[in-house]
C-alpha cells in the first residue's frame, strides 16, 4: 500500500516536472528567437547605415 502511494506520487510528480521543463524549454526557445530576430535586424540597419553614410560621403 505504501510502496503504491509512493509510486503514484512519483508518477504525479514526474508528470509535473516534466511539464515545467516543456515550458521551460519552450520559453528558452522562444527568448532564443527573440535574440537572434533582434540581433539580425541591428545587423542589418548596420550594414544599411554604413552604406548610406558612404554614399552621402562620396556626394558631398
């Protein structure tokens, strides 16, 4: 009796850890994208304002 109880609790508390590292892992990813996202578009302006500085540059 006491050996199932304590089988049912492991289960039950298996469950829920597993549970919380899903979403614990799906928040890493999701914070992760949100990185990469921002870190391509500072790259990009970057790469857009270097080219725009060399242009005005180049007229004046």
């Amino acid at each position: 009796m006491l050996l199932n109880l304590i089988n049912l609790a492991f289960e039950i508390n298996k469950e829920t850890v597993l549970t919380s590292l899903d979403f614990m892992w799906k928040g890493m990813l999701g914070i992760m994208t949100v990185i990469v996202v921002i870190t391509l578009i500072v790259t990009l302006m970057a790469k857009l304002d270097s080219k725009a500085e060399k242009k005005s540059g180049s007229q004046s």
